[in-house]
C-alpha cells in the first residue's frame, strides 16, 4: 500500500513539473568576459521565451557608470520590429532603456540588442536588468514571468609592451562600413612569434602555434580577408617573446555592412485631418540610422535630379508641406553604413490635357456622330 502511495505521489509531482511553464529569460553575451581599459567593448541582450510566443518586451538595462560608458546601440539584427519607445541612453544615471514589439510573436532565443561600452577604469562592471516586463502573443496580453541573469566583466590595464593592431580599411572599431575587404597590421617585435584568428566569437583565443603573417615589410605584420560576410569581426593576436609563454589576446573589432536596407514601407495616411507620410524599413545588420524625405512638384513633371533634392531629416509619421498631395514624394533610409534605400510615391497622378488636344478630341467625336447618324439615315 505504501508502494502504491509513493508512485502516485512521485506521479503526480512529475506531472506538476511537467506542465509548469518556465520564465523566460533574458541574459548578456558574453558572460563574465575580461576586456582592457581604454577600449570599447559590445554586450549582447539575449531573449530566450523557452517555448513561448512572445510580442512585447520592455527593459531597463542598468550598468556602473564609474567603469563604462554606453556609446551606441545596434539593432539591426533584433527580433524587435516595432520600437514603442526607442532606446535611450543615460551614461549619468547608467541605464539603457527600451521597450518594443513583435508582430506575430516570437518564440525561442533571439537577439534583443547590442550596446557598445567605452571602458573607463579598471575594475569591476556589472550588468543588469531592471523594471522588466515581458507580455505573451496570447490574444490577452498577459504578462510572462522573466528569469533575469545578470553580467559581471572585468576591466584590466592595457598589456605593456605589445603591439598595437590598425586596420586601413576599418579604422574606427566603432563605426560600420560597407566594405567588406578586411586589412589587418602590427608593428612585429624582433625574434617575437604571433598567433592571430579572425572569428566572430569575442571569446575566441588563438591557438599556441605561430602563424606567419602576410606582408614582405619585416617590421610589419599584416593580414587580409576578402568578401566578408555582413557582421560584426574580431582579430584575436597574442604574442610570444623568446623564453616567454604566449601573452593575453588583444583584440580588433571590425564591423561590416554591405547591404541596403529592405523592405521600406511606405504610404500616405490621414491623421487628425492631415496628411502624413507613414514610412518604415528594416536593416538586418547595422540598423537604420535615420530617413530622408523630399517633396517634388514643377507643374507635375519630376525635372530636378537627384541632387537637386531638397533632402530633409524624417520621422515616421512625417507631416506633408503638400496637403493637396500634388506633389511626388521620395523617401531614403540610410543605415549606420551609410548604405541607402529609396522610394518614391505619387499619391495624386493627374493627367493635363492642352485645350488644342481637348478640341482636337471634340472634333472627332463630332465626326463619328455624324457619320453614324447619315449611316442610319441612308438605311431609311
């Protein structure tokens, strides 16, 4: 009989913990990762509904002030379609603030975001989430539970001694471009061995088997890469000395985008009893950076070419000088790279005909009347 308790017991306890839903999780990538001071670094914010659908997330990113400085977002790759309240940064108070959603829901792991930190002083950092709410793709909105898992890195002093790595094609790590030949140099240390790779994982770390660098100069180490794939790169170098074990990495971060934003959506919409231009875009690597809009009207013919524009910075909704909508509209979105996509809308496409056309036109048909009337007129 107590057999016959226990398994029913041990059952039922089974089967709570079977159909108990499970939180969803929100947590950084790296984890626990060592960078040097004076350098920039990116975290990752990572969503995982662990089997849930999803469409609403909004978070309070919160981070030591002391040690880093938020300097840039990057959401090109988010699973976020709709940002509610874009994200903003406070490097006084130390938070990055957002809130977003996605049409149709997700479900599963998917990139939320990435902030891009300048390291101030040595020392601890700590990440993580505050004021956190994340809504189910139900039909009712109700709220999810969160799991939060926050981030601790370390902030160490820059390596004495060691080379510094510099890129021709990519100068500034923190900057996209649309160019996806890579090059790579460092000053060579004399009877010095180096161990580099070039990978997408910051956590990666060279092997301890001396590579042979590119390049004919003897005090110069270089490397190239070729037809790149849109992302975000690192160059891993360590460097052994003779009698010496192979140093720490240092690291350079390239950041590539090639591609034009896609699908920009575009159309004309009635607000308030005033016509606006309602537009959005999508760039799945660096992100939109902002929208440029041109209105267009010579006597209905598009004479002006494209740098005749009078470009202006938009919003979505963006309020129209032209309310009669007589004019052409044209639309760009530009993203971090500076790769642009343009639209072009005419609403209100009118046909002018001259008054020598209009009673060229009367005349024939005055014809064919008369023609027709002496036709049935005969035939009597």
């Amino acid at each position: 009989m107590q057999k016959i308790f226990f398994i029913t017991i041990s059952f039922f306890c089974f089967m709570a913990v079977s159909f108990t839903v499970q939180a969803s999780d929100v947590f950084f990538i790296p984890q626990n990762s060592e960078h040097y001071n004076n350098n920039t670094l990116i975290k990752d914010v990572y969503l995982d509904t662990n089997d849930k659908y999803i469409n609403v997330i909004k978070s309070k990113i919160i981070f030591n002030s002391d040690v880093l400085e938020a300097i840039d977002i990057i959401k090109g790759e988010s699973i976020i379609k709709l940002w509610t309240e874009n994200p903003v940064i406070s490097n006084k108070e130390g938070f990055v603030k957002f809130s977003g959603g996605i049409p149709n829901g997700h479900k599963g792991s998917g990139l939320v975001l990435k902030i891009i930190f300048k390291t101030k002083n040595e020392g601890d950092c700590k990440l993580n989430f505050s004021e956190t709410k994340i809504f189910l793709n139900d039909g009712k909105g109700e709220r999810d539970n969160v799991n939060i898992i926050g981030n601790n890195c370390n902030i160490i002093e820059e390596l004495e001694d060691f080379t510094k790595i510099t890129s021709g094609s990519h100068p500034d790590e923190n900057k996209w471009y649309n160019n996806n030949h890579l090059n790579l140099r460092w000053d060579l240390i004399k009877d010095a061995e180096y161990s580099y790779l070039l990978s997408r994982d910051f956590s990666a770390i060279p092997d301890a088997i001396a590579d042979t660098p590119e390049g004919d100069l003897i005090w110069m180490g270089s490397m190239s890469y070729r037809g790149l794939e849109d992302g975000i790169y690192y160059f891993h170098l360590r460097q052994k000395l003779p009698n010496e074990e192979w140093s720490r990495k240092i690291t350079f971060r390239a950041m590539i985008d090639i591609e034009r934003p896609k699908e920009l959506f575009v159309q004309v919409a009635d607000i308030e009893g005033k016509k606006y231009l309602v537009f959005n875009a999508e760039d799945k690597t660096s992100g939109v950076d902002y929208y440029e809009v041109a209105e267009v009207k010579e006597n209905g013919l598009l004479k002006k070419t494209k740098k005749e524009f009078d470009w202006k910075n938009a919003s979505s909704p963006y309020l129209l000088e032209d309310q009669e909508l007589e004019s052409i509209f044209k639309i760009k979105a530009i993203d971090k790279a500076g790769n642009k996509k343009e639209y072009e809308i005419s609403p209100a496409e009118k046909v002018s005909i001259s008054p020598q056309i209009l009673a060229f036109l009367l005349l024939v048909i005055m014809l064919i009347i008369i023609l027709v009337a002496l036709r049935l007129f005969r035939k009597k």
